[in-house]
C-alpha cells in the first residue's frame, strides 16, 4: 500500500508528544521513500513517523554513530606498569620530541635519519646471528636492503634541505637578517664616537665589495659546513 504523502496532523502531534526528552532523532520514511533518521526540527510534512510494534516512535537518544569505548583503565599491576613504561619511552622518544616541539623543523628529519640508522643497525645484527646459527637470512636481508633504501632516500631529501637553506641569499628571511646585522654594526660605531662621515664612508666600500663574487664566496663557505 502506497504511503500517504502527509502525516494526519492530530497523529503526528501524539507521536511527537510521546517520544522521550532525550530523542534527538527519529525515524521516517521520506516522500521518496528512503528510510532515516531525521532531526526532528528538520522535519517535512511529508514525513512519515515510524513505529514499533507498541505504536511508539522509533527514536534515536544521543549522537549517531558507534559509541566509544570506555576507558576502564588496565587490568592489573603488570599492565599498568606496562602502559607506565610505554609512555616514559614515548617522551623519551627523540623523533616525537623534535615533532611536538617544532613539525617544520628540520630537527625532524634528522631525527629520523638517525632512528632509521638503528634499525639498519640492528638489522644487520639479527642478518649475522641468523647467518652464525646457520638460519636463512635472506628475509632478514630484505628487509635490511629496504632500511637502507629508506634511510638514503631520507639523507638526500636532508641534504637537499640543508642545501636550500644555507645558499639562499636572496632569500627574505637572510635579507632581513643581514639588515639586522648592519644595523647593529652602524649602532656600533656610532657609539665609538665615528664621524657621521666616516660611517658613511664604511657602509659605501662594504655595500660596493658585497657583489656576486661575494655572494658565490659565501655559498661555498658556507658548503663546506654542511
């Protein structure tokens, strides 16, 4: 039997009236014929209330979706001292710290260049206890030559960071630093009671000697440091 398209008003008061303070949804069939669970300010007229086998209204009480889990705690001494160690390793844990303090850093990334570097570490060590007890190694291997391939792919991408960051003069972050430093060297000599001529005289011979070759002088110094 085709569903009506609207809702007897006196029926779809004494449904409403008997559904519980806590409801915040209620079931319906749409005038399309879907059937949901629908807020009941966002109800249409062409609603259809659903009801159970005791002509009540079908209604949902609280937020949809699967409830969370409580959090009853451990289950005894030996877990909770467990959990206890756990999290004392997690704040002592390098990579999480550098990522809390600062995510853009590049602190992280070498972090985990170094963490990596342990794991190829110890790959290495389980390949050559396997190998001593006459085990296979290959899935150890395996393993190890993924490490590995990890952590070179990790270096570059550092090597590229340090890379951009130490030869970008032109950048405006550098530009701001070095009007800085300016700044505080013409403060200095000022202060040494210079001539205002003088100072000028300065800052024209060093503004004329920091040109390109400068520039290509201080990239490869500052290389050398990487």
């Amino acid at each position: 039997m085709a569903l009506k398209s609207t809702m007897d008003k006196k029926r779809r008061a004494d449904l409403l009236a008997r559904m519980p303070p806590a409801t915040t949804r209620v079931k319906v069939i749409t005038a399309k014929g879907a059937q949901k669970f629908k807020v009941i300010a966002d109800l249409a007229d062409t609603d259809v209330i659903q009801v159970n086998k005791m002509g009540d209204p079908i209604v949902m009480k609280g937020k949809p979706g699967r409830k969370s889990a409580a959090n009853v705690g451990p289950i005894n001494s030996t877990v909770a001292a467990l959990i206890a160690r756990k999290h004392s390793a997690m704040s002592a844990d390098e990579i999480l710290t550098a990522m809390k303090v600062s995510p853009d850093s590049p602190d992280v990334l070498h972090q985990v260049i170094l963490g990596l570097g342990e794991e190829v570490a110890s790959l290495r060590f389980e390949r050559e206890e396997a190998a001593r007890e006459g085990k296979d190694t290959s899935g150890v291997s395996s393993k190890r030559v993924q490490a590995l391939r990890a952590t070179a792919d990790t270096w570059l991408k550092r090597m590229d960071q340090l890379t951009i960051r130490a030869i970008d003069l032109d950048s405006p972050s550098f530009t701001s630093l070095f009007q800085f430093v300016m700044g505080t060297f013409r403060e200095a000599m000022t202060s040494t009671r210079l001539r205002p001529e003088q100072i000028e005289t300065v800052f024209a011979k060093f503004s004329a000697m920091v040109d390109d070759d400068w520039k290509n002088e201080a990239k490869i110094r500052m290389k050398r440091t990487i």
